[in-house]
C-alpha cells in the first residue's frame, strides 16, 4: 500500500529469507482503518474549520460557461433515453441548450425529449461537467476525427485565449477548415457575456473568446503561437480525452495476483505495471516524468546505503543494544511499543520510506538482543513511519492537504495527537496476536 510497506517487506526477507506477503499487513492494518474511522466519525470536531487563503492560478481563471456540441452515437449510453437523463450525469452543473437532428431541425431541449441516432447537442457548463456527460454518456466532440496524421501521438487538450493579431478573429472553425489546415479539433468555446446559439463550428470567434483546442502534445504549442492564441496556465482538461478505463484496472489487478501468489516479487511487480501503464499510453510519458520526486529519489538512493552500512558495521547491534537495556524492564507489549513510538517519532524528520530504512535493522537487532521474533517490530515500524499525524511534514498527504483545507502548523496536532495514541493502543495487541513475538 505505501513504501514502508514494501521497504520493510525488504528488510525482512534480508534478515529471515522470506518478505512479507501481499496480504500480511491486511489484518492489522484493517484494525487500525476500522478504528480511525470511528474516531474520526466521532472526534472530527478537534479539527477547527479554517477558510482557504487564496486561491491557485487555475481558480483564478476558473470558466463556467464553455459551449461544446456532442453527437450521440451509436455506443452512446444515453441513446433512447430522455434529456432529464443525460443530465443527470452532469451533477446540474451543465445543460443542453439545444439539439440539432437530422441536420436541420432545431429542437428545444425539454427534459423528456428522447434522444436519438446522430442527435446533435449543444452543451454549456463548466469543463468538469461537460466531462462527465461526454465520457459517462459515451459521446462523440470530434465527430471520431483522429488529431493530425500521427494517431499515434499523445493527444492533449489545452485552453488558450483568441489574441488580437489572431488570424481566427472572424472566421468560423468551419470557413477556417480549422481540422484540416491545422489537424487540432475545436472542442469548445466560452465567451465572457454571451451565450453562441449556433454550432460549434459555425460561431464566429472574437477577440478575447477562450477555445479548447486537442491536438498532438508535440505540434500544438507550435500551433497556438501560428493561430496567434495565448495558453492559459496549465490544468486538466479533460473534454474529448480517449478513455482507457479497463486498461489500468487490469494491470493493477495483475500486479496484485502476481504478487498476492508470491510470483513475482512487490517491487518487481508493481514497476512492470507502471511501465505497462506508459506502454499502454494510460498515463503520458509527460506526467511520468512531473510526477517523479527528485529529492525524495535522491534522499532514499543515499540511504539505502546507509542502512546496509548499519547493518554491516554493526551499529544496528550496538544501537538495538541500547534500546535493549531499556527493553529488558519494560514487558512485551512495552517493547513493542517503544520501537512504534520511536518510528513516530522519528517520521517527522525523514521521509516515511527513509524512517523504515533506518529503523527496521535497528528493530530487528533490538528484538533480536530480547529474544523476540522480529516480525511484530519490522510492523510496528512501517506503522509508525505511516502514522505520522502530528505535524504537515511528517506524511505527503498531510502537507497536500494543508493549502487546500487552510490548516495551520498547530492544527495538526489537535487532532493527530489522539489519534496517535488511538493508533498505538490498537496496534500493539493486535501486532501481539497476529505476529506472536516468541
């Protein structure tokens, strides 16, 4: 589930032959989850309400009001069904304000009007709910044109606004031949003021009018600057994206049984998934490469050494000996509790995966000085590398939450200070239970 898991998983078969299985950290790991529920259920009012302090660039020009037009198709979900059921999909956050059939006929969309076969529609809502209505709907924004001769491209969707030397100032998609001159699709338009009443390729595009155009990820920044148009900051875009909903539950389906079999070692298995996600063009080689971590990287790259060196120096003895002096007047459960309450406390300083790649050789050794097996130790560690509640930076997903939820430094605490102790009063016996420690 997270990297202490699989570190900890590592340092196990190191030091007994044999790692931990995909579902050994299942029993008390759902204990814990069941538990923090709970508290949470109950105890969320330790947490103080606390307003966002402004707002990121993409709120800042958050957009409302896009007009998009779609085509009902044959794979279409909502084919035969009403208007009211479409709209449902969209949350109430879009609406179809009309459709075209058989090419000609205008039609008011009423919410029991049936849909039907090649049904034109025009849309208008925020990108997120036009989203949602073409993709769980299943339809069709760029009449199934591929983007540019290269189908093998990375297709990308961007927002750019209409600049005033632009040669797209009045003209029409359609007049443009906008597809074919320049192989980027139209997929919506949104015009502060006004709502276009006509197909989408057949408004005519002012100054100032903001597009979302989906091309090949290499040719279309070349693109906006020949259309003379100006890229917003950067954010997802959904609209008009290829689905691959079933690839990546497969692959990851596949990782886990490999692993869950012993077939296939955890970190084996699951790098073989994510590069088949690459391979399967589930996930752009682009995000791949934003989404990696390059101090985290470094950080654990030095140490993995470190760790090995503490072992093989014998530091580990002589720092497990220590703690085992310590050990010697405390009972089981006290010993135990010592090595969770050490990888808490020690999270904060280190990254989580770094914290087990010092702590985990220096559990087991105090284990082992104690006479005890070290399974239940290498446990508590992962545990308390992954239970750091108390402060912003022990957990990425703390610090991830601080902008959006506006929390302060001390905010952390008032709720992640019972919580820790809940987590250390369930874990311990249930560690005893399911990794007997003699």
């Amino acid at each position: 589930g997270t990297s202490p898991d699989v570190v900890v998983s590592r340092v196990r078969e190191e030091l007994t032959g044999t790692a931990f299985t995909m579902f050994d950290f299942t029993p008390v790991g759902a204990a814990l989850a069941a538990a923090g529920t709970i508290f949470l259920v109950f105890f969320y009012w330790l947490l103080p309400v606390r307003e966002k302090l402004g707002g990121s660039v993409n709120e800042a020009i958050d957009i409302k009001n896009y007009l998009t037009e779609a085509r009902i198709v044959r794979d279409s979900t909502v084919l035969g069904k009403t208007v009211a059921d479409l709209m449902k999909l969209s949350g109430g956050d879009a609406i179809v304000t009309s459709i075209l059939r058989n090419r000609t006929m205008r039609m008011t969309p009423l919410p029991d009007v049936v849909l039907k076969m090649n049904d034109i529609l025009l849309l208008e809502g925020d990108p997120g709910a036009l989203d949602r209505l073409v993709s769980q709907g299943k339809l069709s924004v760029t009449g199934n044109r591929a983007s540019g001769d290269d189908t093998t491209g990375e297709l990308v969707a961007i927002e750019a606004v209409i600049g005033e030397n632009s040669p797209l100032i009045g003209w029409t998609a359609q007049r443009l031949a906008l597809y074919h001159r320049f192989n980027v699709n139209l997929l919506a338009v949104s015009r502060h003021g006004e709502r276009p009443d006509r197909r989408l390729g057949e408004i005519q595009l002012r100054l100032g009018d903001v597009i979302v155009l989906q091309g090949n990820a290499a040719t279309i920044p070349e693109i906006l600057r020949e259309l003379g148009c100006l890229p917003l900051a950067e954010r997802a875009i959904l609209l008009g994206s290829v689905r691959k909903g079933i690839v990546p539950v497969a692959i990851l389906a596949l990782a886990m049984v490999a692993t869950a079999l012993g077939l296939l070692p955890v970190s084996v298995a699951f790098f073989a998934a994510a590069v088949g996600m690459v391979l399967f063009k589930v996930i752009p080689v682009r995000d791949v490469y934003q989404s990696l971590d390059g101090p985290i990287l470094v950080l654990l790259a030095v140490l993995i050494p470190v760790s090995d060196s503490l072992r093989s120096t014998g530091a580990t003895g002589v720092i497990g000996g220590e703690l085992a002096k310590l050990g010697t007047i405390l009972p089981a459960p006290g010993a135990l509790m010592l090595i969770l309450v050490a990888a808490m406390a020690v999270t904060p300083f280190l990254n989580n995966a770094a914290t087990v790649l010092v702590m985990a050789p220096i559990a087991a050794a105090f284990a082992g000085d104690l006479g005890y097996r070290p399974e239940a130790f290498l446990m508590a560690v992962a545990i308390g590398a992954g239970c750091d509640f108390l402060t912003p930076i022990g957990h990425q997903c703390n610090t991830l939450v601080m902008g959006p939820g506006g929390y302060r430094f001390s905010d952390y605490s008032r709720l992640g200070l019972p919580l820790s102790f809940l987590v250390v009063i369930v874990a311990v016996p249930m560690l005893m239970i399911v990794w007997p420690m003699s």
